[in-house]
C-alpha cells in the first residue's frame, strides 16, 4: 500500500462547464457541502461510478483518500479477460486519482476474496446451489475490510459508487436511526446486494450516486475531464470475466460436468444433460428438450445428477426458508410482517409474510403471498422491501413450490429452516 500522489486540488472547470453540471451538483443531487475538515475513503474500482463518487466527496469539501482492492490476479498477462479486477483496474483507479489529485492507495486482498468469493462461488454451484458473489463480496470483503481499513486511517466515512441511498432518521430519544433505500435509478439500483448492512457501517457509509443517474454520472465524468468518463461498463462476473461461469466452475471441480438424466417432477426422462454445472433454478433457454409448453428448470438433484423440469406453475416458490437472515434496521422484529419479496438482482417484488425465527438462530420462513410467485433457488438471497426500503433478507436454504409436494432444499428442510 502507497501514497502516490500529494494532496492537492480538483483542475478547475472553465464557467461555462461548470454551468452546464451546476443542476447535478445540488445538494439534492449529491449531498450537503458538510466535509470541511473530514476525511473521506473512497473505494476507487477502476470504473467511472467510483471516479464520480471521489469526484463528489471532493466537491463537498471532503478531503479524499481513494483506495483500490485488488481482488483478482487473471492468468492472462495483460487481464484482458478479467478488465475490474487486475492491473488495468487498479491503473485506471490512479489515473482518476492523479486527475483530481488525491492520495491513491493500493491493497492486495486476493486471500480474503479467494476464500470468502470465489471458493464459495464454486462449491455453491457444484452443490447445486445458485449463489451471489456480489453479496458475498459486499458481506466478506467491501463493506467488512473496507470500514475497517478507513477507520484505521482516521477518516470519518467511507464513501462507494454503489447506486442506493441511505437516509438518517432520529428517535424520539435522540437515537439515530439509518434506513437503507433503493437508489434513485431503478435501471442502476444495487440495495439488493448491499441489504447485510448494519446500523453501524450504515451510520459510517456515504452512497453519494444514490440521487443520480448512469447518465448524469458519465455527463459529471466528461465535464471534470476523468478518464474513465467513457469506460465501458462490465457487465460480467468479475473474476470470471467474459468467460461462460460454468468453465470456470469445471475448471476447479471437474465432476460437476458428469452427464445424467433430464426428469420431470414425476420421474420421466426426457433426455441427458451435459452436467448440472451448466444449468440454474429457472432457466427456460436451453435446456435441450422439445416439447409444446417450455420446460423450466425446477432442481439440481446432485444426490442422482437428475436436472428436474417442469412447467413454469410448478417452477413458482410458496414458501421459502431462509437462513443467516440480517435486518437492516438493526431490531429483530417479534411477530411476522408483510414485505415485498425479491429473490433475484432486479427482481419482480412478490408479495410475502414474513415470519423470523428465534432472534439467535437467524431464519425467517417466507410464505409468498402474491397471486404470482417467483421462482427462487436455495442459495439466493432473498431481500425483504417495504417501498423503496431495505428491511434485512437472506439466504434461501429450502423451497416449497407452489404446484408440487416435494420440496427442494440442501438437506436442511423447511422445517428445521423455519
């Protein structure tokens, strides 16, 4: 880690720029002008949101300490497979850096993001499971390391391009309160993956893109002259980059490739599938079977290496069971409440009442309560909403599915997840 530039100022805009961004640098827009004297950590990934949100905290008189995680080293030499994450990322992040001028550091977290991302990342579809490494990397990396590490240099927030928004409200005792909302973006809206946060890295966390849009934030980006303002967006799992996931899965559990049989609920083979690493809880394209109504996919059964099918009635969840469930307001509400479900990133909500277990177990069972469910797989999250606010969520461990008897979990049961 290095400091690789003095602190400095922001070039200065001719007026006429400056004019023209005026109406995206309210503090309706970006937040107050309340960083005199405070210090600020950004987290720099190398893209054009990060370079906006340092570019911000500045404008509202932060002093900004930008702060790149490298997480993954390709095996191509010039990472062209894996752009977010190696040394292009960590370049671009500089750059940003010395354009704006503010300190740049760099740190090597490859060992905490291998154990608690990628290696979690694979045994979870080599189960059967349908995991969310951006979650997981928010959970066990970002929002755990980077606090602490912002906390280490003396700064008083820390500060991401994450498109959400957090809002403060008081208690009648004085108590502050942090609620979690989606961004102001429906199309960009990342409070999914971000609803582990606690009132703690809440009250310390700034979302300062969480008012704007992509498009304001590439207009912001051009006006200040950063050189990523036109850097493409990455659309890919980062560490697995523009490869098909399902390789990289094989390439580190070769059995997960074995071919078996293609089912339905009650046991008639349809055909073979190539190995189950190839498909997900839901998919529709292909699966390889023709056939009048469209197949879904219902269940990895790794146990027969049975890939389940069926219509897509029998693929909708009644009931899910739900494990490590976190509440993002910080209390452990005592009897069951309604709250828009979402099982996938920019999931349709479904209606559900919500019912915690014992506040030290951590479950929930969720009974979905719309005319419509979602399909939904053991190893989601599902992310209880009420409006536009984060409530808490989970992951899916079991799931009733609205037109079958038979319950797919990973051994654990809705019963015992309830």
């Amino acid at each position: 880690m290095h400091d690789s530039l003095p602190h400095a100022t922001i070039n200065p805009l001719d007026a006429d720029a400056r004019d023209a961004v005026a109406h995206l640098l309210t503090d309706e827009k970006i937040g107050p002008r309340d960083g005199e004297g405070k210090t600020v950590v950004v987290a720099m990934s190398g893209g054009v949101d990060s370079a906006v949100t340092a570019l911000l905290m500045r404008e509202r008189g932060y002093r900004v300490i930008g702060m790149n995680l490298r997480l993954f080293s390709p095996e191509d030499e010039d990472h062209r497979a894996n752009p977010c994450c190696g040394i292009p990322a960590m370049d671009d992040a500089r750059a940003t850096c010395a354009t704006i001028g503010v300190p740049f550091y760099a740190v090597n977290m490859e060992i905490e993001f291998g154990g608690a991302v990628i290696q979690k990342f694979v045994d979870e579809y080599a189960a059967g499971r349908t995991p969310n490494p951006c979650l997981e990397c928010n959970r066990h990396v970002k929002f755990r390391h980077l606090v602490q590490r912002a906390r280490l240099l003396g700064a008083d927030c820390l500060a991401t391009g994450h498109y959400a928004r957090i809002v403060r409200d008081d208690d009648t005792d004085g108590t502050a309160r942090y609620r979690l909302l989606r961004a102001a973006d429906a199309r960009k809206d990342q409070s999914y993956v971000l609803y582990t946060l606690n009132q703690d890295q809440l009250s310390f966390i700034q979302f300062p893109l969480g008012n704007l849009t992509k498009p304001e934030v590439r207009e912001l980006a051009r006006a200040f002259g950063l050189p990523v303002a036109d850097k493409a967006e990455s659309q890919e799992i980062c560490f697995v980059g523009n490869r098909y996931y399902a390789d990289f899965v094989a390439e580190r559990r070769p059995d997960v490739t074995v071919p078996g049989e293609i089912v339905t609920t009650d046991g008639t083979v349809l055909g073979t599938h190539r190995g189950l690493v190839h498909h997900t809880v839901g998919q529709r394209r292909g699966i390889g079977i023709a056939a009048p109504k469209p197949y879904f996919v219902l269940h990895l059964d790794t146990s027969a290496n049975h890939l389940v099918v069926g219509s897509r009635e029998e693929a909708e969840a009644k009931v899910l069971a739900v494990s490590d469930v976190s509440m993002t307001g910080g209390t452990w509400p005592a009897g069951a409440f309604a709250a828009d479900a979402v099982v996938r990133y920019r999931g349709a909500p479904a209606a559900a009442r919500i019912a915690l277990g014992p506040e030290g177990a951590r479950t929930a069972t969720a009974t979905i309560t719309a005319d419509r469910g979602p399909i939904a797989s053991p190893g989601q999250a599902v992310v209880f909403y009420r409006g536009d606010e984060v409530l808490g969520g989970g992951t899916i461990q079991a799931v009733e599915r609205r037109s079958s008897p038979s319950v797919e979990d990973d051994g654990a049961g809705l019963a015992a997840s309830a």
